[in-house]
DNA sequence: TCAATCCATAACCGCTGAGTTATGGATATC
DNA sequence: GATATCCATAACTCAGCGGTTATGGATTGA
C-alpha cells in the first residue's frame, strides 16, 4: 500500500487526468458524458480515469439513473499540500541551522 | 514542451526519485555516491535521476573533481502550490453567481 | 605513468499504464 | 416489450519508463 502523496503524485502525474480533475474543479459536477466530450478520448477511457481519481479520493460519483456524476473533492489534496510544505520546511530548518551556526561562529 | 506543474507531477511521480529530492531536502548536497549508497539502485538508474530531476529545476549540480554534487532547489515547487491554491480557488468560487451562470450556460 | 575511483551515457529489456474496441447491465423512451 | 442511451468492465495493443550491464572520460593517488 502505498501512502497518500505517492498515490496523488501518480494520479495527477497524467496530463488527461489532470485535466478532467481541473475541469471538476473549475466547473463543477459533471456526468461522464460532459467529461467525455471535452477529453479527446474514448468513454472508457475517461470511464478509468475517473476510477483512478476516485480510488486517490480526488473526485465523488453520485448515480442519479443511468448517467453518473463525478464531483471534485479538493480536500484530497492536502497530503500534497503537506508534503510541499515538510519539504520547504526541510530547506528552511537548514539554513536556520546554518544561519545559527554562523551567528556562533561569530561570537 | 509540457507546462510546469505537468513536469513536476510527473517528475514527482516515481517513489525512488522522489525519495532523492526528499533526502536533499532533508540533509542538504550530496554526492551521486552517497545518494547511491542509499537508494538501493544501481549508480546509472541514480543518475538518470538526477538528471530528470535537474531538467525539472528541481536540483543543481556542483562539479568538483570527480564528483558531482547535487542540492535540493526548492522554489521549484512553486508551480505545484500555485496549482494547488489555483484548484482550491475555483473549487471556493464555484459559488460565486457569475461562474454559476456561466456554467450552466456552457452545459 | 599506471591504476583506481567517480560519474555519465549508451544499449538493451521487461513491465506498467494509457489508449483502443467489444460487450453487457441498467435505465430511459417509444 | 422493444429500442436506444449511459456507463463500466474486459481484453488487447503499444509506447514509455525504470531498471540493468557495459563502457568511457575525467580526476585522483601511488
């Protein structure tokens, strides 16, 4: 199993993908259908897209008859924004311990 | 030539190279050999890496001798929490009337 | 100078994954 | 009930990518 931001990483890694979850994002709710005409693929592949996207818990499907509708959850995008943030602040407690360092150097 | 955020995502998609950035990050310029000596790969598959890494602007390399060493650049993640925020902001103003409008329209 | 070390590149290979077409289940429409 | 539509899954293909070994250029040390 492998932890959240490794599956958001590959998930979003795919520019087709990226751009459906954009869509959801900027437009709201949309049925498969909507998706798929804009995409430039197939239904089934727009279709394992969205699977995709749900199984890393960035979009909700909600079955209104036979048409299913994927909407955006950009809370799934937190572990991006924490590993962003760990990884600025790695760099930044360096240059603190550097910039320590010298301020005992100094004295 | 792809956008940013499309070449941080993919170049952040693979594990093993992300587990490089993140040691950079973590404990500052290291050599190919040391990076190596912990990555569990051949020393080639290290250095495509990096190198992958580097075209992404997300290390820079310091000849010296005979070896090379590499840090973390950090401000290159920028793009990545720009698009973040970006997702994030259209999600919040999806309820704005306007955009609302404009969607149903576009339907 | 000769040998050893460090790293990058080349050439190759197997697998993953994104696309396709085919198909079927479920729902809507006639 | 028959037909059409929407979507998901299956089966398959093919390119790209991450790994390997082989090799060589550059630098260091004996």
């Amino acid at each position: 199993m492998s932890n959240a931001p490794d599956q958001l990483f590959k998930t979003l890694a795919d520019p087709t993908r990226r751009a459906i979850f954009e869509r959801l994002c900027r437009n709201g709710e949309q049925t498969v259908g909507a998706l798929t005409a804009h995409a430039g693929i197939s239904q089934p592949a727009v279709s394992k897209h969205l699977a995709i996207l749900k199984q890393a818990g960035l979009v909700h499907d909600r079955h209104e008859g036979r048409q299913t509708h994927y909407s955006a959850q950009v809370e799934a995008l937190a572990p991006l924004i924490d590993w962003t943030s760990q990884m600025a602040g790695f760099w930044e407690s360096r240059f603190d311990d550097l910039e320590d360092l010298l301020r005992r150097m100094d004295q």
